[in-house]
C-alpha cells in the first residue's frame, strides 16, 4: 500500500512535503520512504493537507493507574481487577496514537500484558514491560512494587524480575509525590545498593531506569551507571553534567506535576504540599538540562493523579513550551524515546514497523494537532480513525 501526497516527517526530521510512504501490510513493515510508484493493482490513498509521522513511543506509562488521586484507591485491588485495568488503559493509549510504550510495571502484570497484545488477543501499543519496581522498604511505590534491603537483596530482586519477563529494571532512587512518608529529595539507597542493582541489570542484558527527583539520587544512580532518569526534578549543575558526560537519558513526565498542580483541590493534602513549587523547578531543571545536551526522550507517567491515558501526546506540547523546537519535542517522543525503548519503531525507514500517525495539517507549526489524529496505523493496520479517500476504510 502507497500512501501519497503527503508531508513526511520521520521522527527526526521532515524528509518531504509531498511525499510517499510504501508498507506492506502482511509484514507489516515499512518498505520505502520519500518516494514510491505504485506496483500492478497496489492500493494507492493520497493524502493531501496531512502529515504522516512515526506512532508516538511513550517512554513512561502506568497502565495498572487510571488518574486517580491516590494509589491508595488502586492498591486493594485484586489482580484481576487490575489485569482489566490495564487492558482499557493500553487500548486508549492505542488509539490516542500512541503505539509503543515502556509500561513501568505492577504486580508483575504489565508482561502479561504485553504477551497478549503480542499475540493479537488484545488491542495495544507494542510494550517494553517491567514487573515490579524496585524500592526500600517503605519506599516510593512499595504498594505495588518489590522491596529490598541490601545490596544481596538488591541482585536478587534484579534476577526475579528478568526471570519473570522483565525487559529493563526500574527502581527508586527517591522518594516520591505519591507515596506518604518519603521525601523525593532525599536519596533512598545506599551507593553500595544502587551499584548492586544497575550492575546486576546489565548483567542480565536489560537496560535501568531510575525514579529520581532529587539531585543526590540522580548524582548517585547517574555515577553508578544508570541508563534514564525519570524526572529529574530538583536537578543542580553537577547532576545535568553528570547526564550528558555518562549519556544518560533524561525521560521528564512534565505532565505528572502538571496535572497535579493544576487539580490540587481534589489530590491528597500531602501530594498537594510536596508539588507546592515543584513544577516551576521541574520546569527550570527541564530548560536547564536540554540547554545543557542533555539527551531527552518523551514520557508522560500517564496513569499518575489526573493525568489519564489518551492524553499522552500532551506531553510534547509541555516540551515546546518549555524550549523546545517543535521537530526536537516530535523527535523526543517518536526516534528518541524508540531508542529507549528498544523497539523496531519510531522513524519512517525500510525495515522498520508500519506504525503511523496520520495528522491533518502540519503538527510542525501546531503540536497540539497530534492530538487529534485522522489515523493510527500500527504494522500497517488502521486501529483507530480512518484515512481519507481509502475505499476500504483503513
């Protein structure tokens, strides 16, 4: 199939501004970019006015949350309650257009999640899935995720989790908004703790990502390794050094406190008081670290308080307000969040997965347009909207 006359932008830059795209739709890849004639009776859609750009790849998600204002209401749920949850939350995602995510794990649920989307029993973005995070006793996100003492603790908690299917580690190297009784500012490990587990990851052959607000604990899980930091709140000069020096990748989730700074009447009153101020430094650390070089990948931590799935590609809009270009915001959230990931996706390039957003008009000039996609393609297949002009309702 040749989708035609349309502006191309392939996930790191605009390639034409009346190109083509070919894919095959029984691999479901991606067969030429730029320029393509039509073969026999191959199926041709122009689509003038559009641009077609890679699925967005959401670095960060949480498909066991829903938005609400406490994981306190998600935490006495059973399994399978949870399970249902998850497989509402990656069909919205889906069809937002969003159609990779690494999902941050649950109870050990979000791998079984990904195996049945992988096998076509269920709709869902293609999923890099953790199992349970790992936290200190009593630490940030303990409710759902396995707590640990100890380096040994530590290795073990690694192995379980790539036992059980993990594709990558997370643990918190903070403590967090959401959680009572920690302090995101405060480093959570020990330095002989947080060596233990990024070691023992990449020893199992799985990247680490680390849930860190404050500087020392960004410091400490940067120097020791670490692959991403999500947040990066309370950054100062040496942790952004530290970043670009070690290549760490920055995932910020602007929407998180976004969300819950904006809704402060309905959160909890000690979420409330830890994002008194939060965001405006978030922000500052944000402009801070891109300025910097600082290597940025796009993820929302959809599924935290009031920040509901569907609504991801808000995030790139954060990004732009906040200094980035609109093409390096698009780019955050499609190649370089890919390369996060670890997923054949994210660019236009023969070979790579059919995985497309269809956007009318140019999200170049208005990023808020990719909130309203005219069509999401994943391996070629319409999974939400539909293409104009296409007889057989792709």
């Amino acid at each position: 199939m040749i989708l035609r006359d349309a502006r191309l932008f392939d996930g790191r830059e605009e390639v034409a501004t009346d190109g083509a795209i070919r894919f095959d739709p029984e691999s479901g890849r991606i067969e030429a970019v730029g320029d393509a004639d039509p073969q026999g009776d191959e199926p041709v859609i122009s689509l003038s006015d559009h641009t077609i750009l890679p699925g967005l790849v959401d670095a960060h998600v949480h498909f066991s949350l829903s938005g609400q204002a406490t994981v306190e209401d998600v935490v006495g749920q059973s399994d399978a309650e949870l399970t249902l949850t998850e497989v509402k939350n990656a069909r919205t995602t889906l069809e937002s257009g969003v159609t990779s995510v690494r999902a941050m794990g649950a109870r050990d649920l979000d791998v079984v999640l990904k195996g049945a989307i992988d096998r076509g029993e269920i709709p869902g973005p293609r999923t890099l899935a953790n199992c349970r995070s790992i936290t200190i006793t009593g630490g940030h996100g303990h409710h759902l995720g396995r707590e640990v003492d100890g380096p040994t603790e530590c290795r073990k908690a690694v192995r379980e989790q790539v036992k059980r299917g993990a594709g990558f580690i997370k643990f918190m190297a903070t403590g967090g908004v959401t959680t009572p009784g920690t302090d995101p500012e405060t480093l959570a490990f020990t330095h002989e703790e947080l060596e233990a587990l990024i070691d023992e990851a990449h020893r199992r052959g799985v990247h680490v990502a680390t849930h860190a607000h404050g500087a020392e604990g960004i410091k400490a899980a940067a120097a020791a390794g670490v692959d991403t930091v999500e947040h990066g709140t309370f950054m100062d000069e040496e942790a952004i050094d530290l970043l670009v020096t070690n290549d760490v990748t920055l995932v910020p989730t602007l929407s998180a406190p976004y969300r819950i700074a904006r809704n402060t009447e309905q959160a909890t009153e000690e979420s409330s008081r830890k994002t008194g101020g939060v965001y405006e430094r978030h922000i500052d650390s944000f402009k801070r670290a891109y300025e910097a070089g600082v290597t940025i990948a796009g993820g929302t931590d959809v599924g935290t308080p009031f920040n509901y799935h569907g609504t991801n590609s808000t995030e790139i809009s954060f990004m732009v307000e906040h200094g980035m270009a609109p093409e390096e915001a698009i780019t955050a959230m499609t190649a370089s969040a890919a390369d996060v990931v670890g997923l054949d996706v994210g660019v236009l390039e023969p070979g790579k997965f059919a995985d497309l957003l269809v956007v009318e008009g140019n999200p170049l000039e208005d990023v808020s347009l990719l909130r309203e996609p005219t069509a999401v393609l994943k391996g070629g297949e319409g999974v939400s909207g539909r293409l104009p002009n296409d007889p057989n309702g792709h």
